[in-house]
C-alpha cells in the first residue's frame, strides 16, 4: 500500500465524459489498496474562456481580481471529480489551494509556493478517503487571497503536495506515453525512455520538451519526489523521474535530443568595443524583464573598434527587447539591431557527456553531414545546444538522434506501434 | 454621505456589456460621494449550466461539493465586476462569502446566516474603495467549507451585509420599477407603490409578489434595514420597503393585490371524524418536508360519521405529500385522495385593513359581481386570502384591484408608459 498523488491536466477532465473516465482511474487505483490524493487542472478550455472575458470588461484587469477569476476553473472541475468518485461508491472530498494549505508568496499570477501545510489532506486520508486538490492555486498567507502559480502550476501543486505528504510517487497523466528521445511526431524512431535523472530531466525541459516544465522537475528535484510521467489513456508503465545517483539506475551516455521553435535572435550591430558596453546591453534586456539565453559576440573589427553582439530571447518578449535597447541606443551608441524569428534550436542532452569526451564533436560532424549550418553554440555541463536555421531544425533533429544511436531498433518500434506499448 | 449597499442579480451581470453596464451605475454612486459595496449573483445562466454538469456526472451529488461548485459563479461575476470598475478608474476588490465574513450553519445548499462579520469590507470601504462581494454563499466555520444559502440568497447577503455595516440603504436592482399594486402583466392598470412595511411586503412576497423573497424581508425588518427595490434599467426611484411605524409614511388601507399560481390542492376525502386524525395527516405530511398554507376541513356528515379535509401546499411537492399520505392509508383510514393543480390563490394585503372593517365583505362582493367562485378562505391581521379556479384568477385580480380602487387614473397611466418611469 502506497500513497500515490495523481495529477490530471485539462484535457483529461475536459468534460463530463473524461471527468467520469478519470473518476474510475482513481476509483481503480484506491481500490487496489493505496490511498490517493488527485490534483486538477480547470477543464479543458474553461481558463482560456474566462481570460477572454476578463479582455473583454477591461484590456489590463488587476491581478488579484484575475486569480479570483481563473481559480473558478479548478472549483469546477474538483467538485465535479468529487462527485463522480462519490458516485463509483468511493469517498472523495475537494479542497481548494487555500485548504489544501498550499501556501504562496503575493504575487498574484505567477506565485511560488513557499510552504504546504495539508493538514486536511491528511485527515481525509487517514478517513479512506480520496483527497481532491485544486492544482494551480494557492493563497496570499498575509491577505488570505488566492494566488495561482502561472504555467505550469498544477504540475508544481502535485510536486509539492507529494513532497509535503512524504507520498511514495507523483503521477503526471499526459496524452503521451512518457518522456522520449525526441519528439516522436519529427523523429518517429524516437523511444520512450524508461528512467531518467532530475538534471537530464530538468535540462530536456529547459531546453523545450514540452512533458513537464523546469519549474516542476525542479521541485522534486529539491524535495527527492519521484515523477512518473504515463499517459492518461493506456495503463502502461510511463518515464519514472527520479534521483540520478540511484544505483540500480543504468546511466546512458546521451538521454535525449529535445528541439524549441520558440527563440528569436537579436544582434546589436556596431557596438562601440569597449569596457561596460555589453554589460549595458544586457542590464537594459534584463530590466525590460525579458530573460536571454545564448549570447554570442563578435571578434572586433581592429579597424573600426566596432563589434556585434548577438542574443537569442524568447520570441514572446522580442517586442520589450527591441524598443528597450532601441531607447537606449544614444547610451550604449550602436548602429542598428537585427531581428530574426526563424531560428531553431537542438539540445543533446545526456548526464553521462561529463565522462564521455567526443560528444561535441560528434554532433558537430552529424550537423556537418546533414549539410546543416550552426549560428551559435552554448554548453552545460549535461547539455549542448545549437542554433539553426528554423526550417532545417527537423533535419538536424533526425540526424543527431541517428548519430547516437537513440533509433529504436525496427522490432521494436513494431512493437511499440503495434501495442502503444 | 452615506454608505450604500447595492445588489445586482444575475440577469444584470449577463455578459461582459451588462456588468460594464452596471460597473458604470457603480462608479456614479461612487462618484456621487457614496461608500458602496455590491452584492453580485453569478452571471446569467451560469448555476443552471453547472447544475446541468453535475447531473451528468452524478445524480445525486454530494451537497458539501455541490456547493463548492455552484460558488464558482459568484467568483466569476464579482472579479470581472471588479476589473470592470477598476478599468472607469475606481478601485475595487472582491470578496467571496467567506472573506466578508458571511457565517453560516452548516446545511449546504440551503444554509442559513448565523453572524457576518466583514471587517475586511469596512477595511476596504475605509481605504475609498468599492467592495464587491459574492452573493448566495457563506461559510460553514465548524470546517471552513463554502455554503450556499439556497434561494433568495444573494438578496439575503445583501440585506445581512446592510445589517452588519450599518449601511443607509440596501438597493436590489431589478429589471422592474418596484414593487406594484399587482402584477403589471395582469393588471395594466397597477401603480408603482412608493412605501411599503416590512410586514406588508412580507405578506406580498409569501402570497406570491416574486420581487423580494420573503427571507430577505424577513432579514430587513428584523434589523431595521431600509430596502430600496429598483430598475436597475433607470434611475429612477423605485419602491422603499421600510419600517410601518415610521411617522413620514401615510398608510393606505390596501397596499396591493398578489397572486400565486404554484400551489395545488390536495383533498383526503373520507376521514374518520374522530381526534387525532387531522393531526396525523399533517404529522405525515410535515414528515415529508413539505410546507402546508391553507387548511378547509368540511362540516362533518353526521350519517356517516365521516369528513374531508382539504389544504394547499406548493404543486412541486405534490408527488412526496399524496405518497406519504398514501403509505399512511393504513393508519389514517380515509377513504380517497383528490389532488388539484388547477388552482390559484388570490391575496389583498395591506397594513391598514386591521383598523377598517369591511375589507373581506368588500372583497367577497367584487369576486361574486365578477362571477368567481371562491374555493378556499385564508386570513391574517393584514392579508385575505382565497382560492379560485386557476383560469379565473386573473379576472379575479382585476375585480379586486379596481373595487379597492387601486387602478392608477388615466392620466398617470400615460404618463408611466410614455417615459418608462
């Protein structure tokens, strides 16, 4: 007997349907003796609607009143869960962040939890009874206002809740299977992986596998919970997350090849070279609020004691970014800025390079081969990326994932076809 | 100055344009030098939608989750009220039930308020801001879980938030002018009453006047709380529910003519006319939770030794009361029962019938020159009762509300259809 938290996103509840679909799954799994607690997201689109109503009543809502406004979803959609369990014959109370004791710092809509207090989480255990949290909230503790996390919110509420409850595993349900190589729909060939550590886990999320966000690989990583990432759909076995430094954990050299569409690249052409100006560049980025990435910088022209520095940024933030260095061109005193949203970026990914010298090289030969040009490159000590061009992203994905060997065998991607295994 | 609680229900706040609408209405009072704190109920059709989702889940759903769902449309019509006013450039802030204090027992889906203590609103009203808060919900304090206060309630938050605050007025928005000397749609002819008791409107909305509930008038003449019934389509004035004794106010003999048409009669014909037997039909029917209003027991037939008694009480309990007095036959020993839903009830209040004798024969000769048969008589100090075919109540009404010369003259009748006053 295990106490097993099990996280549902959107589009598992997404309606009345799924919610009773969902309902049997915990029915089946306290039935098999564990004592379970269900972490929720609001129902499929009920977030995007009640955003658009806000857009609607006023272009710039306060935050406070925005939170209580989205946190109706998870109301809806925990009470309604409560309900279909309580219909299979099973027990099952819904409690909000707030009496979930997910406790938050105040800033409203994209708070961090700070502390977990779930007193009456654990009574309802301890009745038999299966717990319901709201995921994606929490409350304000100085104003007993709720706050929501921001994305990826209710993946953190059910880390963070199974670390408070010393639960023996979190489940991420998903529409995919697990964590894989690359993403299947550009590397068919792609493989579920089995096992992986926090750090390969946190770098392939970072670096833009969409399974599980940074911020929640993060906190079991802290709190030493175990994920186990499975489809909402099969009953198969998913990509367990969990302590690298287990033993019984075989280390591959290379876990995986992850891809992000989402980067644009700015390049600060004609920058004077000269001590304090690049610092400049980025502390005027930095105060626009808009995090960078890879930096790349030119080798000085001698003759014009001019040089260019490039910067890949989120897309999103691209707008912010230009007019912030644009105001303060007089000051930093370049010539122009470039903007370029069709770059991709590849990340091989793989704790066991720290040991394996040759893996840079490597890559850069399978690039090379594909005919695919590289524009910048950055390092961790588990991870190198590169940027590309954006419409040969796909290639370079296929080619890296060849070259180390990551192609599941043909047998078994029958296998894996035949059964969804 | 004064401080002002307004209410608005939830055909006000139906899209994002009415709840700009009455953001608008908000920001003048404001504007006007008024303290205000609104009481919203869930937009539109939203408690009916989540109803219907709750069937589909389950069908009998549990109450404590029921209403934990069923709140999450107040959370969303008090926030976009918020955004809305904020966006006119005033600040305002949210609040559920339990954040203003709103305690309640702990009968969810029909829970009574035992105490509200909203400092957090007298906090915010002292900072200049305007407090929007949830209607139709409290808190169960025994677990800090949510309450619904069943129908009428957010009229009841509002009342009991005016009561707590001391407030000057509490204005219910409406989508009438007032309340009328009969219902406009029958009577053409019927004014808007300016003043009217407590104790009249009491009566007025217990015989079947749906501006008010009872249970909020109930709640507003026990504190001594002035309620101001309005369009919330005008600024005009509408109908001032306040305290008889008040010596400002002059008292009509009648202060209008209500109908109700959702009552059935029930008759047990054949009931052994010994003691005991009359009260253990009620026992039986009260058993079933159902409320009886009038009671006729026919004149005992001294051959047989035998009598029939027949009461009303609302159609929608009308399968639980025949049931239940059926399973008791046995005990009771009638002979038949004779179920009726073709009645309607026909109600003439005022405060000053008490102190003018006369009122009843007048009213039995305008339904008898009107050619109504008079089925059932029921009385109180300041109301007459009676029931007639359901097809003949409004000729009825008609009769009545012209031989009590409650019919507005010509003149003003034009008036009120020309400008919409």
């Amino acid at each position: 007997m295990a106490l097993i938290v099990q996280k549902f996103g959107g589009s598992s509840v997404a309606d009345a349907a799924s919610i009773k679909r969902v309902a049997k799954r915990v029915v089946e799994t306290k039935k098999a003796g564990h004592d379970v607690v269900v972490v929720v997201s609001a129902m499929g689109d009920t977030t995007d609607e009640l955003i658009d109503l806000a857009q609607q009543v006023s272009p710039l809502p306060p935050t406070r009143e925005m939170d209580i406004l989205l946190t109706a979803g998870e109301r809806i959609s925990m009470s309604l869960l409560a309900m279909a369990i309580h219909n299979l014959g099973v027990e099952a109370k819904s409690f909000t962040g707030q009496q979930a004791g997910v406790i938050t710092d105040e800033v409203y809509g994209k708070a961090h939890i700070i502390d977990v207090t779930p007193s009456r989480i654990k009574d309802t255990i301890a009745r038999g009874e299966v717990a319901i949290v709201a995921g994606f909230q929490g409350v304000n503790p100085s104003t007993n206002d709720v706050t929501t996390l921001g994305r990826g919110g209710s993946d953190t509420t059910a880390v963070a809740l199974a670390a408070a409850l010393k639960a023996d595993v979190c489940e991420i349900y998903t529409d995919v299977d697990g964590v894989f190589t690359a993403d299947p729909r550009i590397v068919p060939s792609a493989r579920k992986v089995d096992r992986i550590g926090y750090d390969e886990m946190l770098e392939m999320a970072a670096s833009g596998a969409k399974v599980l966000m940074p911020r929640c690989v993060e906190y079991a990583r802290r709190y030493d919970v175990p994920v186990h990432v499975r489809s909402s759909f099969s009953t198969h076995t998913g990509t367990l997350v969990t302590n690298q430094e287990d033993p019984s954990m075989e280390q591959p050299i290379i876990a995986g090849v992850a891809h992000d569409r989402s980067e644009a690249k700015i390049t600060v052409v004609g920058v004077p070279d000269v001590p304090g100006k690049a610092a400049r560049i980025f502390e005027v980025v930095a105060g626009a609020g808009v995090n960078i990435d890879m930096i790349v910088q030119n080798v000085s022209a001698a003759a014009t004691g001019l040089t260019d520095i490039s910067f890949t940024l989120p897309a999103s933030d691209g707008a912010k970014a230009t007019s912030a260095l644009t105001a303060d061109q007089p000051t930093i005193g370049f010539q122009s800025l470039q903007y370029d949203d069709t770059i991709g970026k590849l990340s091989l990914i793989g704790a066991g390079m720290k040991s394996h010298p040759g893996v840079s090289a490597k890559l850069f030969a399978a690039l090379s081969e594909a005919g695919i040009n590289i524009e910048m490159i950055s390092t961790s000590e588990i991870r190198i990326s590169v940027v590309t061009r954006a419409d040969s992203l796909d290639d370079a994905v296929r080619a890296v994932h060849t070259a180390f060997d990551l192609d599941a065998e043909e047998t078994e991607a029958v296998v894996y076809g035949g059964t969804g295994r």
